[in-house]
C-alpha cells in the first residue's frame, strides 16, 4: 500500500500537466486576495455566536451562489448550516468550513488589549478566516474544474457551531451529508504551518441536574434535602477519581446552578462536566464512571438526579494518504513572510503572552516537517466527519507564533493582514490538494482502506456521542 502511494505521489508531482494547473490555481487565488480579505473582516467583525450565525452564513452561500454553486441550507435542521456543491457524479471532495465567534473576547485588530465591544464576542478560534478561506479554495478548484472539463463533485459544508457544547458537525454527520463523500479537506488557524496527521481527544459535556427538598435551613434541616449536597459529593468522588484515570484523560467541571440563598435548603442545583480521552472507548468508560459517583451522590444525600447530554465528539482519526498529499503542498505553497510593519505587530503582540519560550516570529515562515503520532489536547467536531470519510486538514499561522487560541491576541491577527496571509496560505493548499484528487482518484480507495482499519474493520457503525437530542440550537442564546 505504501508502495502504491509513494508512486502516485511521484505522479502528481512529476507531471507538467499538473503543474501548469497548480500554476493556474495559485494564480487565480492570488488574484482574488483582497476580495476574500474583505470578506473575512466582514465576518470577523460580525463575530456570530454558534447557531446563530445569520448575517455570515448568508454571506457565504451568496457567494457561492455567484460562483455557480447550488446552495442547500438549513440542512440537518440546522438553520445556519448548508451545503453548496459543484459538477456531479464521483469522486465527490468535501471542504469543511467554520463560522461561530467565541463570547467575551471582543477585540481591535491592535497588539495590546481593546475590546471593539466590552464583553462581546470575537473570533478567537479565527473561523472568519477558516470559512473565508476553504470558499476561497472551493471557489478556485470549481473555477478550475469548469476550465479543464474535470469530472466529479465538489463540496463546501458550511458547518456552524464548531465550539462549545455546539458540536454542529456530530449532527451533521448524524444526518448522512457526507454518506457519499470521498475525501474531506480542512484547516484551522494556528501559529505554525503544519500539515502533520494528528488526533484530539473525543469529547463529551453533560449536566448533571440534582432535586432536593427545600425547607427553613435553621428551623427545620431535618425536614430539607440539598441538592447542592448532591453536587458537591459528586464532584468529590469526580476529583477522587482523577487519581486513578489514565493521563491523557481530562475532567472539568462548573457549577451552573447551587440554589438561590443559604436561609434555603436548596431544592435543585446543575453542575455541567465536560470529558476527554483520546479513545471513544476510553471517553466511554470515564462516562460510565462519572454517571455511578452521579448516582451514588444523589443516594448519599437523599437528593436524585437525572442528566442531559450536551454534546459528544470523536477523536480525530488521522488519515496519513491525504495528509502526504496536503504536505506536499503546503510545501508548495510555503509560510507567511512578514512585512517590516507585520514584524513590530508581532513583536509588540508576543510581549502581551505570559509563556516563555514561545516559537521565533520568523518561524511563521516556515512549514513543519512532517511527523507523525501527534495529539492535540482538545477537541473539535472534525472528529465526527474523519470516522465517515477520509480527512485531512493542515493548520496555517494566522497568528503570531506562539499566540495561543481562544485568546484576544487571536482575534486581533484574526482581523488583519497576519491572519489574511495565513489564509491564502491554507486556502490554496486546499484548492491545489483537491485538484490533485480529481486528477489521480487512484488514492482515494487507498485512503478509504486506510480509514477502514483505523476504525477496526467493516464492522464499525457510527453512532453520534450525543444520542439522538437535536443540535442544542439555542446553547449561545
Ligand atoms: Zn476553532
């Protein structure tokens, strides 16, 4: 097998052919930069929170809809979510793209703190670029397509509510969109330029909801049951049981509900956990675990309890046939270079970071060598989609090396030309990875063979970590 690819590999780099193509594609990307720049910032300063991202999925399918794509929308009952396909028939390329903003990071595109809006939201996880930049790609490989009569399909999923308890693509997945897919492309802002297959841990949020007895709490205790009892002895069995689960295991937890006043016995309180292993089988066991101290607290305390299941994610499985393929291209296409401008906005940015050690600013220049094994400590929806279909997804630095996600230091590269650059960087890795699918479909049942023994042979079913509930469509309200 590995025989095989190297050689398709060797193919697709050797021909003239495909680098007249490539050539053509990089070009028409570059060309519309400054149309996609603008379209990010556009999405950027809308900053929609998860399933309610109105104004930004409306702009992306309109895009696409000028370009010749049909538009599928609120798709999996979703109303932000959508599909826009090109051309018909097999092999049919998907690309995923995000678009939810994160609250409370609201921020100016400047190197030292200034919310653009005192506690609102901002793009710190930077999917203003990512769904600019896969329509930027989706754009350029259809535009390509139609040029050189290529036959097969491909696809933009507008994929919203990525973070959080979201978990948009679990239902998505659920729903059977991407049943017919052949390969999946993605990528995500970071502060290096990788394209290396890694993992993430799979994912699950829950709460946990205790009832009680409410009565006088000085004149007749005897008469009340605490539900905070309830969650206060879970959450002593919880931490208890961190001494004996595996190290790559992760529990967090928060108490959302623990009664209105102390004179009260408290008659109901809410504690949302949220889960992770590396393994479904792992995150299943540690469920188990956590729904027995649940259990064994309510019956210590007189109280009951009953739980919702917010959220459940795979782990990202890996496929290396495609992530050979993206590398090579990413190589092709190479880092972000900064101006001299670019430079004292990192510099200034970097010195805002509490870490010591971070990357050097010029290593945003560079492409990381491709290795192999890596895992992630968090998680993301993409998880769901790479158990169905072959996946493969590169990260490009849209931030300053050594900037970490989910901080306002994101939102602000994520609003300027740092960030823009790391998205043209991943935007024509996409479009060039997915010409080099449709010109050799040879890999694709390489990488299907491959994603069949990741998951343990022909017996695997995928069955979403969040049950049956509908998508939590109102968890940002
Ligand atoms: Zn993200």
């Amino acid at each position: 097998m590995k025989r095989l690819l190297l050689a398709s590999l060797i193919i697709i780099t050797a021909s003239a052919k495909a680098q007249q193509h490539a050539a053509a594609i990089l070009q028409q990307l570059d060309q519309q930069r400054n149309h996609y720049e603008q379209m990010a910032v556009t999405i950027w300063k809308w900053a929609e929170p998860g399933y309610l991202e109105d104004k930004t999925t409306a702009l992306m399918q309109d895009e696409l809809a000028k370009a010749g794509f049909k538009i599928e929308k609120g798709i999996a009952d979703i109303p932000t979510a959508f599909v826009a396909s090109f051309g018909s028939g097999k092999p049919v390329i998907g690309i995923l793209a995000e678009m939810d903003a994160l609250p409370g990071l609201s921020q100016q595109p400047t190197p030292d703190r200034k919310p653009l809006e005192e506690g609102g939201y901002g793009h710190g996880c930077g999917h203003n670029l990512f769904g600019t930049g896969s329509i930027a790609a989706a754009i350029a490989t259809k535009n390509w397509m139609a040029a050189n009569n290529i036959k097969g399909t491909i696809r933009l999923y507008g994929t919203p509510a990525e973070e959080g308890a979201g978990g948009g693509k679990t239902y998505l997945v659920r729903a059977g969109v991407f049943d017919d897919v052949d390969a999946v492309l993605h990528w995500h802002p970071g502060d290096n330029n990788s394209a290396s297959p890694s993992s993430s841990l799979a994912y699950k949020v829950a709460l946990f909801r205790f009832k009680g007895q409410a009565a006088h709490a000085a004149a007749a205790p005897e008469k009340g049951r605490s539900a905070l009892d309830g969650v206060e002895a879970m959450n002593f069995m919880v931490n208890l049981m961190r001494e004996h689960v595996s190290q790559e295991t992760r529990i967090h937890y928060v108490i959302k509900k623990g009664g209105l006043t102390s004179n009260i016995v408290p008659d109901f309180a809410e504690v949302e956990y949220t889960i992770r292993h590396p393994t479904v089988a792992g995150l299943n066991d540690i469920w188990d675990r956590l729904n027995k101290t649940a259990d064994a607290a309510a019956m210590g305390t007189g109280t009951s309890v009953s739980h919702e299941v917010m959220t459940g994610l795979y782990n990202v499985l890996p496929n290396e046939t495609l992530a050979k393929l993206v590398q090579k291209n990413l190589e092709k296409v190479g880092g972000v270079s900064y101006t001299a401008e670019e430079t004292s906005f990192a510099e200034a940015i970097r010195k805002t970071v509490s870490a010591t050690g971070l990357p050097s600013v010029g290593s945003a220049a560079e492409v990381k060598p491709y290795a192999l094994n890596g895992l992630t400590s968090a998680s993301t929806d993409v998880g769901d989609v790479s158990w169905v279909v072959p996946t493969a997804g590169l990260s490009t630095a849209t931030w300053v090396p050594g900037i970490p996600a989910h901080s306002w230091q994101a939102v602000a590269c994520d609003g300027m030309s740092i960030g823009f650059k790391g998205m043209m960087v991943a935007a024509k890795t996409i479009a060039l990875s997915a010409a080099d699918i449709f010109q050799h479909p040879e890999i694709l049942p390489i990488a299907s063979a491959e994603l069949k023994k990741a998951r343990g042979g022909e017996s695997f079913q995928y069955k979403s970590l969040a049950g049956d509930r509908k998508a939590p469509l109102d968890y940002r309200k």
